[in-house]
C-alpha cells in the first residue's frame, strides 16, 4: 500500500508543479464516443468528471450543455485553476480512489485520467463508480492501451510529461472488462485509434462507454 500511495504522491506533485503550465495545453477535439456518452445523459443531468484537471475542455462543454458539473482532482492546484476556467462546476481536491458518492450522478467520465492509477487503485475506483452512478447511468472512459498485443503494460509505467516524472500505465481491452463487467456494468459503445501529438506523440487508444445496470 506505501508503494501506490507513493505513485500517488509522486502524480499529485507533477500535477501540481505543471498546472498553471498545462492549462494553455488543453484544447482537445472531441471524440464521437463522447458525443454519443453526452446524448445519453438526461437535461440537466448530474456528471462527475475524475481527473478533471484544469476544467478544459470537459467541465467547460459539460457546462455550457447544461449538466451540473462536478470535477475532482489529485492536484490542488489543477483544481484552483479549473474554479477559475469554469466557475459554473464545482470542483475538489480528491483522489478519484477516495470517491465516496453513492447513486448521485447520471453520467462519471475520466478522460485519460485513469492511466494515472496501478491496478489495484484501478479497480478499486471501478467499483467507486459503478457506487456514484444512479441506476442505469453512464460511464465514459477513455485511455491508452499497449502498443502491441506482446507488449507488458507493467514494463514501462512513468513518463515524462513538460518536464515532470510521473505513473501512467496503458490497460488492455481485457483488463477494462475484467475490472468493470463483473460490478454489473453493460458495454454500449467501444472505439480504438491511433491518436498522435506533439505533447504525447503516438497513443494507441482506447474508448469506452458502459451503462450501470
């Protein structure tokens, strides 16, 4: 348990030493699997967004759609910017594994957040979600996978992002199913591309919906 809280710790100090920085970085297009994760939820529905980092882009569409927002983040610092990006959310300063809502939120998404957790964290924040969402809610999920099938997630798992070290660790289609489908969660739409940019370069991704049921 030292050890995750130690990846943890090192996460939340990169976060916050880069927040100010990362807040001109984040002008993401979005996915159609977003879009279709956004028309299932109901007007004015409740949304949880972990990892919500600087409030851009999500916080700030889900806002401007009428959902009430609310984003949690490890950094306090990314959360102090995100108050700032969209005062209409709300936002606190938590580790997504600490979430402790129950049937609160119609839709919980964690855009590349995840990636930020070892295995054992990942499925425990699973079964945290699955716990936030109303019934018949809706997760969005999207992360990086290997980019081979032979490669060993566990092998390389810290990068360096604008000059900070920091835990990401790419999950495979499998591991997302084995975490999730057992808690009661139903697969509705799932997407795979190669996404590549001057900040991460090549990322193989992966996208998921699920519905509590």
């Amino acid at each position: 348990m030292r050890l995750l809280k130690n990846f943890l710790d090192l996460n939340k100090r990169a976060w916050d030493n880069i927040a100010e920085k990362y807040d001109d970085r984040s002008e993401t297009p979005f996915s159609d699997i977003f879009a279709a994760f956004t028309g299932k939820l109901p007007d004015k529905g409740r949304v949880l967004d972990l990892g919500c980092g600087t409030g851009l882009p999500y916080a700030r569409y889900l806002v401007e759609k009428g959902f009430e927002v609310l984003g949690v983040d490890i950094s306090e610092e990314m959360v102090k910017v995100a108050s700032k990006n969209v005062p209409e959310a709300s936002f606190v300063q938590l580790s997504m594994n600490e979430i402790t809502y129950r049937d609160e939120f119609d839709g919980v998404m964690s855009s590349f957040s995840m990636l930020l957790l070892p295995p054992d964290l990942f499925k425990e924040t699973a079964w945290r979600i699955y716990s936030a969402l109303v019934e018949g809610g809706y997760f969005y999920l999207s992360l990086n996978e290997p980019a081979s099938v032979s490669d060993d997630p566990d092998s390389d798992v810290f990068v360096n992002i604008m000059g900070q070290d920091m835990y990401s660790r790419a999950y495979t289609v499998e591991e997302i199913e084995r975490y999730f489908q057992p808690l009661g969660f139903s697969p509705v739409k799932f997407n795979r591309e190669v996404h590549v940019s001057e900040k991460f370069g090549e990322e193989h991704v992966i996208e998921f919906i699920y519905q509590k049921t």
